[in-house]
C-alpha cells in the first residue's frame, strides 16, 4: 500500500505538470502548493526521481525522430509498394525528405524536453538542503540529475542550435517570465560540459547501476562525455577533445568490466533480456506497465501484413505468429534492406522485408523495422524491449573514432562488432578491418559499421552531423543539399514561438 500511495502522489505533481505547462515551455511543473507538502521523507524522494525516469521514458519517440528521421534510414524509394504501407505517410514524410518548417516541424515544443529538466532543476535544489537523504543515495541522484540535463540540452544542442537555458525549478506560473529568449550554441554547450563535470563528481567511485540499468549512472555520463567531446573534436576541439573522449570510455572499461558484446547481436533487445550485460543505459519497458510507443508509426497492421511474404523463411506471413499490430506511416527503405551483407546478422534481427509471390517468384514490396520484437500477451503483441541509449557497441565505435582522430589504429575495436555481427561468417581477411573497400575511409567505415549496427537507436542523424561541422555527410547521405546547409538544425514550430515572442526561427526557415 505505502508503495502505492507513492506512486499516486508522484503522478498528481507529474499531472500538475502536464497543465501547467502549455505556455511556458513545460517551464512550470509543480505548484508551490505541492511543492512544500512533499519533501518529507526518502521514499518521496525516491518516488520523485522514479517520476524523473519516467518521464524520461515518455521522450522515446522524441529521441527516435530526431535521432534518425532525417537520415537515409526510412522513407519510400522505387520498388516500394504503397498498398504494402497500408496507410498514408501522413506528414511523416517530411522528415526524410526533409521539408520541414515552423508549420510542420516534425518535433515540436523542443521535444518536451523542458519538463523533465524543470523536474530536475527541482531535485538538484532539493538534494542540496534536504538532510534525511543519505550521503550514498544524494551523490548518486545528483549524479544522475546533472548528467540527465546535460543529455536533454545535448539533444536540443544537436537539433536545435540556441535553445533557453534553465537551471533553476520553476513552482509557479510567473506571467512577467512566459518570454524568455534563447541562449547561443556557445553558452548551452558550456552548460553542458558543466553538468558533465559535476555528474561525474557527484557519483565519485560508484559505478553501479540500477533498475537493470534504467536508471542513470556514471557510465551513461562518461559516454555522454565520449559523444560531447568528440562531437566538439570536429568544431575546434581536435585532438584534445578527441583524447577526453578516449579517456572516458577507457575510464568505463576500466571501471566496469562486466560490460561486453553479447555473442547474439538479437539477444540484445530480447523482452526478456533487460540490464544485460551489453546495455549501459536503456529505457525500460515491462509488460502491464509500459511499452514503446513505436506501432502507431514503425510496424505494420497484421491484416495487411499477412497478405506478404516473408522469403528468407519461404513462407507467407500470417495474423498468429505476425500479429504487428501497427500502422506503417515510416517504413524502411528498400535501398536500407539492400545495404546490409546477408551474412550479417543484424540485417536479419533489425528490419525485415516483405515480398510479393508471383510465378514462383519473389518481388520486394517494403520492408518494415523489426528490432523491438515486443512479447505475446494473451494473443497480442506487446513492444516491451527497452529502448537502448548507450550500449558497449557504441562504447567501441565512439573508441575507434576517437582513435581515428588520433591518428591510432582502428581495428580491435571495428573487428569486435563485425565479428559478431558476422559470428560463423566472420572471414577478417573479407569482412574484417582494413580489408573492406570502406575501409580505405576510416571514418566512413565507421559511419557504416554505425549504420548497421544501431539502426533503430536514434543514432544516424546524429553521427552524420556529428562527423562533419560543415555537414559533409548529410549532404552525401540525406535529401538535404549543400545550398541548403540551414536545414542542419531543425525549425522551431509556430506555436512555441507564439507563446514565446522572445525566441527566434533557426535563419532559412520562413518567420511569421
């Protein structure tokens, strides 16, 4: 019961939240009413920071669409079928084609992001005049406060460019402060290097995890630290930057060596396989209690679905065992299927394609994302995976990056991941690194080996801007031109800058 009555009590200053935050970019979460009753007691505060990560949880799609939208991952291309789709795109298709602007943004709100830092800046001012909290539990929320800051202003960095800078818990709704304008990519990355600093202080020597993994740690804050610097690497930071980075993955396998490669590249996203030892961070998802809010837009419905093929397994599929349960608004490109080596594992665990039969003959029609292949229920599929954000394959591609700007060889850290991905296949003299055509590219080669091995992670969008300040990559792999370099940052929508006549439209997007 007492567990019970936390839970409530968390989701009424969660729901208060929500109301609250219409006009004020989610700037004002509580009222001051609830405020000073609540912080009385450890369980409140842990209650609280559980209501932290859950609504962490709820940035899911957010972290998807702006991790890998816009990329060359989704989208339709010559041999697609529409009737395959089942449903019109729906205005989703304005990410990949990327036409976006401030009446389809694609995101809106800055993700929504601004209500769980709000969340945060509260627990931070809390945990530092609280005395019941004890020394072992403050260092460990404070660690994970500031080092989940710094990943939502590190997202909207990204995406965004000058977003507003918040640090300070907002309990009541100040009409003076509803305009408040954005602070430059130079102050909001400041912050953020800040936040990673004090994260890593605040956990010290504690290296743990908890809620298998679901919760904060400061494993997730050094690969955080990894992606920042060497991000920063690209934009001036250089070798400097680079050997942060480098450090701060070889500070995680130093300090936690229970992190690997599972054997099974699919074993990894397994419903029943959470906390393994591959994952650093994910987001958590268990039966009766959360799923992820992918089928709305990723899968296909099961009535359409069974009228296809699935040639691999020389079968029609059926409404039993391919009971999707979704409506396809983004299916996978065909030309992203084809990219993959058969021989590769991952092409077979993370999309799966659908064919015509005709004459004895398969015809591709579409292919779909099949990586989070959810559990049955009662005859229903539930999507109860966890979401990966960091895992130790990311860990050994950013440490090849990091060795390629270096100048540093490349290849222990390249061959681990093809190895297994390839796993009985595995020829080094064939797939192995250097002896890929790619691979006279280090950086493209580890573009690639990215592309296959996270597809489905919110990672691609990322790395192609991450690896070229000037938006090289982009401009090679997406729909966006060099004349039209602008379109590196997203636009703001209309209805944020409507209520915030402080903030400005990202330049070449059309102002109001």
């Amino acid at each position: 019961m007492k567990k019970n009555i936390i839970i409530i009590i968390t989701a009424l200053i969660i729901g208060i939240a929500i109301n609250s935050c219409t006009k004020q970019l989610d700037l004002a979460p509580v009222s001051s009413l609830s405020d000073a009753s609540y912080w009385k007691t450890p369980d409140q505060v842990d209650a609280f920071v559980s209501g932290i990560e859950q609504a962490f949880r709820s940035g899911t799609m957010s972290f998807e669409l702006l991790g890998e939208l816009r990329a060359d991952v989704f989208g339709t291309d010559p041999g697609s079928s529409s009737v395959f789709t089942g449903e019109a795109t729906q205005g989703v298709e304005n990410l990949w084609n990327n036409t976006l602007d401030g009446n389809n943004p694609g995101v809106s709100n800055f993700g929504g992001f601004y209500f769980n830092i709000n969340q945060i800046n509260l627990l931070i001012s809390k945990l530092n005049t609280l005395d019941f909290v004890t020394p072992e539990n403050k260092n460990y929320y404070l660690g994970m406060a500031y080092g989940m800051r710094a990943f939502y202003y590190f997202q909207m960095y990204k995406s965004w460019g000058n977003v507003i800078i918040q640090t300070e818990p907002t309990t009541a709704i100040d009409v003076a402060n509803l305009a408040k304008p954005a602070s430059g990519e130079d102050s909001v990355l400041a912050l953020i290097k800040s936040d990673i600093g004090l994260s890593i202080n605040s956990f010290g020597n504690d290296y743990s995890f908890r809620n298998q993994k679901g919760y904060w740690s400061k494993a997730a804050t050094l690969m955080l630290k990894a992606h920042v610097y060497l991000w920063t690497s690209y934009r001036g930071g250089g070798t400097a930057d680079a050997t942060t980075a480098l450090n701060a993955l070889d500070d995680i396998q130093t300090n936690v060596p229970s992190l690997h490669l599972l054997p099974n590249f699919e074993d990894v996203f397994a419903s029943g396989n959470k906390g393994n030892a591959e994952i650093i961070l994910a987001i958590h998802n268990q039966l009766n209690e959360s799923s992820l809010p992918f089928a709305g837009t990723f899968e296909p419905q099961t009535g359409l679905i069974a009228n296809y093929y699935d040639s691999a397994q020389n079968r029609q599929f059926n409404v039993t065992d391919d009971n999707w349960g979704g409506l396809l608004r983004a299916p996978i490109k065909i030309a992203t299927f084809r990219k993959f080596d058969d021989k590769d594992s991952r092409k077979w665990a993370s999309v799966t394609a659908a064919y015509n039969l005709a004459g004895g003959n398969y015809q591709i029609a579409g292919a779909f994302v099949s990586k989070y292949k959810g559990e049955q229920n009662a005859g229903s599929r539930v999507y109860t995976n966890d979401y990966p954000i960091y895992r130790y394959a990311d860990l050994l591609l950013l440490k090849a990056e990091a060795e390629v700007i270096l100048g540093q060889d490349p290849s222990n850290e390249i061959n681990l991941v093809r190895a297994r991905a390839f796993g009985s296949n595995y020829n080094p003299a064939v797939q192995g690194y250097p002896n890929q055509a790619i691979d006279a590219d280090p950086k493209e080669a580890i573009l690639q080996e990215r592309f296959y091995e996270f597809i489905f992670e919110g990672k691609r969008w990322y790395d192609l801007r991450r690896m070229d300040a000037d938006g090289k990559y982009v401009f090679e792999y997406t729909t966006i031109p060099s004349s039209q370099a602008y379109k590196l940052l997203w636009p703001i929508d209309r209805n944020t800058l409507t209520n915030n006549p402080a903030l400005k439209q990202n330049p070449g997007y059309p102002t109001f």
